[in-house]
C-alpha cells in the first residue's frame, strides 16, 4: 500500500511578515488617532472650527484636526499594506486587514453611544448622538454575523458523496490476493492488555467482513477488506466521525455486492 507524504504549507517570506505587521500596526494607529480626535471635538459640543473670516464661537482642540486628517488618509495607506502582506500570507490572514472595518465603526459608534445614551452632557438622552450611534454599530459588527453564518453554513456535513469521496481515498492501489490468518494463541506469561481488546469499531468492521464473505462464494477482493481497516483506522484516531464512518462502511459494502 502506498503513502503520499503530507502536504506542508509554504514558509512566508520575510518582506510579507514585516509588511503585514506594518500595515496592521498602521491601522490600529489610525483608527485610535481618529476616536481620539472625534472625541476630543464631542468633549466640546461635537462642532468646533478654526480660520477663516468670520469670529469663531468654539476653537477645535489642539491636534484634534490633524489626528482626523492623518486617520483618516492613513487608513487607505496602511489598509492596502496590511492587505499586499496577507495576500501573499494566504488565508487566513488576507482577511485580518477587513476587520479594520468593524475596527473603525465599533470605536466611532461607541462615542456617540457614549455621549448620547450613557453619559450625555444634559443628563438625558441625546437623539442627535444615539441614532448615528446605534446605525455605526450596525455598520461595525453586521458583516462579521454575515461572514460566521456563511463559516457556519458552509462547514461539510456527512453524505452519499462525502462517503463515497472517502471509499475512493482508503481504496488500495494494488490489490492482492485476500489472506485470513487465525489468530495466534495467547502465551500465559503474556500481560493483559488494558481495557478491552477491541473497540465497538472494530467489532462493527468484523461483522462488516464477515457478511461479505458470506456473500461472495469466492475470495472477496483485498480492496474491500483493506479499505475497512482503513476507515476503522481513520475512525480510531478521531479523523472521522461516527456519521461518516458508517456512511463510507456502507457505501464500501454497497459496491462490492454491486460488482
């Protein structure tokens, strides 16, 4: 029986380490400079201006128009960065730089939840801040339900075809002539295995054998038989489930009284 080695995932490279860690670096600081300097503006009333002809009735805070300006364009600098590096990472990293999306909405939501609905300046709530609160929230974490119900939906479930994709894969190659040995008689010196001597998969194979030995008058094919050692094997070490272990058991059995 032949075995194919597994299959290792490529070493990333350098330069797409360091341009991820950059770019998802960079839209952290972004996203902080812009809740920072939005906050800062809703510390004084939410409106501020500076410049210009006519008198100013509210100064903006210092810095807070550069940390909007400089968040603002950074994101688009650092979100193409972080996105060239988790591309070249491959999944699941090429999706990380999407969550800088629920990043910026969730932190901008929450300062007008915060100013609106849990501590507005009036002691009462604050429709001009709670509305765009709430729709920013919504904005932030409503692809991210949509992307795990997606996940979720997508998962495999256990079927004819799953079983018959796994009947193909623990089919040998060769097939040999079939060979029964009886077992060999337990020496009295020899120590008591722990626990019982075969597992209830086991016996389901056994049981499995037999019925088709009984079936076919002559020697059943080596294909069969290896491949239920197989799928008691793969059950065993947990690589299938009870569902698809039974379902790859009788699809197996299926083409063999087929032939």
């Amino acid at each position: 029986m032949n075995t194919r080695p597994a299959k290792t995932a490529p070493t990333p490279s350098l330069r797409s380490v360091v341009l991820f860690a950059i770019g998802v670096a960079g839209l952290a600081m972004c996203i902080t400079l812009l809740y920072l300097g939005m906050r800062s503006v809703m510390d004084i009333g939410g409106q501020c201006a500076d410049g210009g002809p006519y008198v100013i009735a509210q100064h903006c805070p210092d810095g807070a128009a550069a940390a909007m300006i400089i968040g603002m364009f950074g994101l688009f600098l650092f979100g193409g960065i972080a996105l060239w590096g988790g591309v070249s990472l491959g999944d699941p990293w090429a999706e990380v730089p999407l969550l800088g999306w629920t990043g910026l909405f969730g932190t901008l939501g929450w300062n007008f939840l915060d100013y609106g609905v849990f501590n507005p300046p009036a002691e009462q709530v604050e429709w001009g801040f709670a509305i765009p609160g709430v729709l920013f929230e919504i904005m932030a974490f409503a692809p991210v339900v949509i992307a795990l119900w997606a996940m979720v939906s997508a998962r495999p479930r256990p079927s004819a075809r799953v079983a018959a994709g796994i009947v193909r894969q623990v089919r040998p190659i060769r097939p040999n002539t079939l060979s029964i040995r009886e077992p060999e008689p337990a020496s009295p010196e020899a120590e008591a295995p722990e626990g019982p001597s075969l597992t209830d998969e086991r016996r389901s194979m056994d049981g499995a054998l037999a019925a088709v030995v009984a079936r076919r008058s002559a020697a059943p094919s080596e294909s069969v038989v290896a491949g239920l050692e197989r799928l008691s094997g793969l059950h065993d070490r947990g690589s299938l489930t009870d569902e698809e272990f039974e379902a790859a058991k009788q699809a197996l059995l299926h083409e063999e009284d087929a032939r």
